[in-house]
C-alpha cells in the first residue's frame, strides 16, 4: 500500500470511530407524564426506542 492509502484509511477508520463514540453518550431525560385530561399519571416509565445504524 502506498503511503496515501494509509493516511487515506486512517482518516476514515478515525472519523467512523469518532462518530460511533459520540452516538453512545447517555443523556437523562425527566419530565411529567400527563394523561388526557391533564393530571399527572404516577409511577409511570417510558422507554426509549434506539435505532442502530452499521457503518
């Protein structure tokens, strides 16, 4: 391989590990679950769906 192949698959093997690192960051969310009428629904849980896309 020449020496630009190199760099060149550096660079992209960096940027995918780059934007698989930042996609995994955890983020809490907290908020209020109301129902229809407005009144706050107790001991409620919500789940986030997570599409995972292959590189």
């Amino acid at each position: 391989m020449t020496n630009a192949t190199l760099r060149l698959l550096l660079i992209v093997l960096s940027c995918t590990w780059a934007i698989a690192g930042t996609a995994q960051e955890k983020k809490t969310i907290t908020g209020v679950v109301k129902d229809s009428a407005g009144n706050a629904l107790p001991g409620v849980s919500i789940n986030e769906k997570v599409l995972q896309l292959l590189l």
